[in-house]
C-alpha cells in the first residue's frame, strides 16, 4: 500500500461520521479537522452560519 493509499483511509475513517452527519445539519459552514481530532479521537469543530 503506497503512503497515500494509507493517508486515505486514515482520514475516511476519521470522517466516516462527519461525511453523512454534516450534510443533513441546517447552517453548517465549516468543519475544522485539527491535530487533536486525529491523535485524540475529540470532536471536529463545526462552525455554523451566523443566525439572522
């Protein structure tokens, strides 16, 4: 398996959860993955839309 084959499935099991969660959540505008997401297993941070 090449380095990227590897890096691959890394991030799509880190955003397995993320990819069908995120799409049905009303004003999300950003996802952040960050160190701490991937070493520690903590949740994204999601920055949504300011509400008018």
């Amino acid at each position: 398996m090449s380095a990227r084959g590897g890096l691959r499935i890394i991030l799509e099991e880190l955003m397995l959860e993320l990819m069908y969660g995120l799409p049905s959540e009303a004003g999300v505008k950003e996802c952040v993955i960050n160190e701490d997401v991937v070493l520690k297993g903590i949740q994204p941070l999601t920055v949504y839309e300011k509400a008018v």
